[in-house]
C-alpha cells in the first residue's frame, strides 16, 4: 500500500526590484526571460542561464574554492547542511525579480573564488510555499514503515526563511526470522530454537536558515 499527499499552497508577492543595466560584465535576465520554460524553482531558471553551469561546491570550510557559483541577494545560501540545489529548488521562481550573471567581478560583490557568479535577487514582500509529502507501505511479518517530508520558504519584510523536516522508517535487513541450532562441542543434546525478531532503521532530520536583506551586499553600477 502507497500513501502519497502532496500540498502546496504560495502567496503572491509583491515589489519587484529593479534591473541594473548590462555593464562592467554583469548581464540581468527578468523572468519574462524564463517565461517560455515555465520554472518552478529558481534552480530551474539559474539551469536556464546562457553560458552557465552550476556548481554546488564541495564540502570543504574555510576555502572560497569550496563554495558554489551562486549567491542569493549577493550572499552565500546560510544553510550549513543543505547543498546549494536543494535550496534553490524550495526557492520558488515567483519570488525571483532576476538574476545577474557576473563574469570577472563586480562592485559589492565577494566572487568566492570564481571567475563567473550567478546573483539571485530576491522579490521583496511577503509570501510562503510549502510541501508536504506522507508515504506508507507494510512489510508481511515485519510491520509498517513510511516516511515524512515537509518544506517551507517564504519571505517577511526584507527576511526569507527556509526550514524542511525529513523522517524515515525502513525495515532492518539484518534482523529476520529462522531456525537455531546449537551444536556443543562436548557432545552434548543438540538444541533446536525458532527465532522471530523484528527491527527497524529510522532517520530524522531538520534544517532551517534565516536570512536578511539589510545585511545582504548587493551590486552598485556607477552611472
């Protein structure tokens, strides 16, 4: 048996910042330019870039060479546990004003080590998406297991959060049921026992992330 529930509920958002001009190697793309491929998330319109390829990183502090080639409101993502794709999948595309690609630098901006960037401004107001998806199955002679996954981003004010929940129920393959036999090596009776045992694997996990815009750095293209 297979339970699945899918929720998701998005509130408009509102105030679209503004696209700085194309300069000093910085091109903006809108989401009218995105329009046709109808995105959901912002990682399906960073995919959509011309002449961009994402780079999640590596799992490697205190190196810039270890961090991604995308920043969100000219930050780097807060969250230490999720991989940069995975955040910018929960970031829906209709909380995206724009994106500017930046190749070789530019003012206000910390490069992280590389030679191109891929800036995620934000939309200002306020607004929330969540999932929530429940599965269920049963195990003949073992019991019933499932799983839990709810996820929510939104924005308030000039602060986004993130959180995501995960829980996970599988069965242990290493406990099973059978027959025992202990043979002494003093010739002893042989005993003879059946055995029934059950087990379970359970995994629980929780993220979240807070960030600002007041201290976020963003680009200035002098006039």
């Amino acid at each position: 048996m297979l339970l699945f529930l899918l929720a998701q509920a998005e509130a408009a958002v509102v105030a679209q910042a503004p696209a700085p001009p194309a300069s000093q190697g910085v091109q903006s793309y809108g989401p009218a330019f995105f329009a046709a491929q109808n995105p959901n998330s912002a990682l399906d319109m960073v995919g959509r870039l011309p002449g961009f390829t994402l780079d999640t990183g590596d799992v490697v502090r205190g190196f810039e060479g270890a961090a991604g080639n995308v920043l969100i409101d000219g930050q780097r993502p807060a969250s230490k546990s999720d991989t940069l794709d995975v955040i910018l999948q929960r970031l829906p595309a209709s909380k995206v004003a724009r994106i500017d690609v930046i190749r070789g630098g530019a003012p206000g901006i910390d490069m992280q080590g590389k030679t191109v960037i891929a800036n995620v401004i934000t939309k200002t107001g306020g607004g929330a998406k969540g999932l929530l998806a429940v599965s269920g199955y049963h195990v003949n002679s073992r019991g019933d297991f499932g799983s839990l996954r709810a996820e929510g981003s939104g924005t308030l004010g000039q602060t986004t959060w993130e959180a995501a929940l995960r829980s996970d129920a599988t069965p242990d393959d290493a406990v099973n049921t059978g027959r025992s036999v202990l043979i002494f090596a003093d010739g002893s009776p042989t005993q003879e026992a059946l055995l029934e045992s059950h087990g379970a694997d359970s995994s629980n996990t929780a993220t979240g992330a807070i960030n600002s815009r007041a201290s976020a750095r963003f680009i200035k293209i002098p006039s």
